[in-house]
C-alpha cells in the first residue's frame, strides 16, 4: 500500500487525496485509452529538491495524447507547474509523480468523441521498485512467454494505460515462476524491454540497447544513460539482438524512472557474467545517481528545482 498524502490535483485544481475520485462509468476504466507518465523527484546533495527530466516526461505525456487521438483541456504549462506545486503542497522533497490523461464520463461504448478529458497528477513515496537489495544485487528475470506489442496492434512509442495489460501479465508471469522481473521479445524474437523499463547489456567493452525503432517505449532514463556513457567515453550501439545475445552478454541492467539503472545478474536461470553487477552497470549506475541526486550540475536542462 502507499502512503496516503494529502493533496491530488485533478483538472487544475488541488483536491483533498480522499475527494479525488471518478464516476464508475469513467470511459478509460472501460476500454483502457488513457495517457500517463511516471516521473521522479530527488532531493540533491545540495538539499534542494529537483524534478528529474520534467519537461522531457511532460512531452511524452502529450505526444502519447497525440498518439491516441485526445486532446487535453490542460495546457503543458499547467502540468509541468502542477507538479511542482503538488510536491510543495505535500511537503514531499523526494517522490513519485503519476500524471494521468483520461476520458471520463458520458458516453459508453468505444466511440465516445465527445466524453470529457480529463487530467490528474498524484505524488507519492516511492523506493526501490525491485525491492531492496535490486540496485546493489541486481535482478532475477525470466523471458516472457509473452510478446511485447507489434506497431501494428498498438502504439510502444506511447505511454497508453491499456497496453499495460501486457506488462502485467508478462510481469505476473515472471513472479508466479519466481523471478523478480520479465523481459519480452518482439514477434520476430528480438529482444525489446522489461514489463516497465528498457533494457541493455554490455559485450567486451560496448553498451549496447535495442534501436528506438524496435518495440519498446522511448525511456527517458534510457537516453540519459546513453548520453551519460557517451560522455565517459563508454562505445554505445542501438541495434537489435536476440535472446542468444542477451544469455551471453558480459554485464545487463534495466533502466526506467522506477527502476533507476538496476542490474540484472541472471536471465532465464543464467548467470550474466559473474552473475553479480558489472563495472560498466556500477559506473553508469553511479553517475546516474549522480545526475539525478547528487552534486552532477553538467545537465541544468534535467533539473527542475522544486
Ligand atoms: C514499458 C516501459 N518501458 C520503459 C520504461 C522506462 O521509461 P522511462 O525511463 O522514461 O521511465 C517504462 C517506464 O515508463 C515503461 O513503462
């Protein structure tokens, strides 16, 4: 269970946490068309409080509106102040931000154009997303009997609420067998994402993630860890690979807003090199935190002090 705060904000205005609710007949909770976001705010070496990547994830957030056809009664603006100002509100100096694009009531049935689009942002506590002990130790995953989505059946380059289904049950999947997290394939058996995050490894040296141009959501974190290993001279490929590469890869490590950057020390009961988090995993791993929470001031542009 989170903890409760006190404020939510729904359609430009702070509500109490227990007033903000939504009919029954609310369109997304039927049919899944939705938009969201999940951000993450840390309080700096410095103590000062920063929302990482803010208008990065708030682009994200209206391109995915884009992507489904709905137009938001809320402007840019008003999302990316609402989320400061509810973190104020909250007293919160480190959280979660879930921002949510919906269609709420009216209408019923798939086409409903004219049904209210409605927005919520909610902020709350949130700790290691795999659990103590995955930073440090690194993550159990198992290959998922599920496919991620073909771009033809849905949209990956969008955060949409009902695509989730197929994390969920890729995840539930991979927890029911024992493993801490899944990793799924696209159609044609190359390797795409874990349930909510975007996966590399590291061979003799080079970093290497499947393309944007593969199935996976275009993670925020996946570009900083990129652009964080360009500049520490890491080699980078984006290029497909299938499972056999993964099995044989010398380090892996997820990484997503939730997760952070966390290494994964077995795939499908395999050790992944020493079967404990790598030198490339560490060090990225580190000057991420560094950028996000510690005193790394190189990128202004990703913070946005509270
Ligand atoms: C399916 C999926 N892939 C990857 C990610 C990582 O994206 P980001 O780093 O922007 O949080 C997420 C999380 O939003 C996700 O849900």
């Amino acid at each position: 269970m989170l903890e409760k705060e006190k404020k939510i904000w729904m359609d430009g205005a702070l509500c109490d946490w227990d007033d903000a609710r939504v009919h029954v007949l609310t369109h997304s909770l039927h049919y899944g068309l939705g938009a969201f976001e999940g951000i993450r705010a840390y309080r700096r070496a410095n103590g000062k409080t920063a929302i990482f990547r803010l208008h990065d994830h708030i682009q994200r957030l209206f391109d995915t509106c884009k992507l489904i056809a709905i137009e938001p009664r809320v402007s840019f603006e008003q999302v990316m102040e609402a989320c400061g100002e509810l973190l104020r509100e909250n007293g919160l100096t480190e959280g979660y931000l879930r921002p949510v694009i919906f269609v709420g009531d009216g209408a019923m049935g798939v086409y409903a154009p004219n049904n209210p689009i409605r927005t919520t942002i909610v902020a709350w506590r949130w700790g290691a997303y795999l659990g103590a002990g995955a930073l440090d130790n690194g993550v159990r995953t198992k290959i998922s009997s599920w496919v991620r989505h073909h771009p033809s059946i849905a949209l990956p380059k969008g955060k949409i609420m009902g695509q989730y289904t197929n994390s969920i049950l890729a995840k539930r999947e991979a927890r029911t067998a024992g493993y801490d997290e899944a990793i799924l394939l696209d159609v044609h058996g190359h390797v795409c994402e874990g349930s909510g995050e975007n996966l590399f490894i590291v061979k003799d040296g080079t970093l290497i993630t499947p393309p944007l141009s593969a199935s996976i959501l275009g993670g925020i974190t996946r570009d900083t860890v990129l652009r964080l290993a360009r500049e520490s001279g890491i080699p980078v490929l984006e290029q497909p690979f299938a499972r056999d590469r993964l099995y044989l890869a010398d380090e892996a490590f997820f990484t997503g807003t939730a997760v952070e950057v966390t290494p994964i020390r077995e795939v499908d009961d395999r050790s992944i090199g020493a079967g404990k988090p790598g030198p490339i995993t560490k060090q990225l791993q580190a000057r991420y935190f560094d950028a996000v929470k510690g005193s790394d001031e190189t990128h202004p542009e990703w913070l946005t002090l509270v």
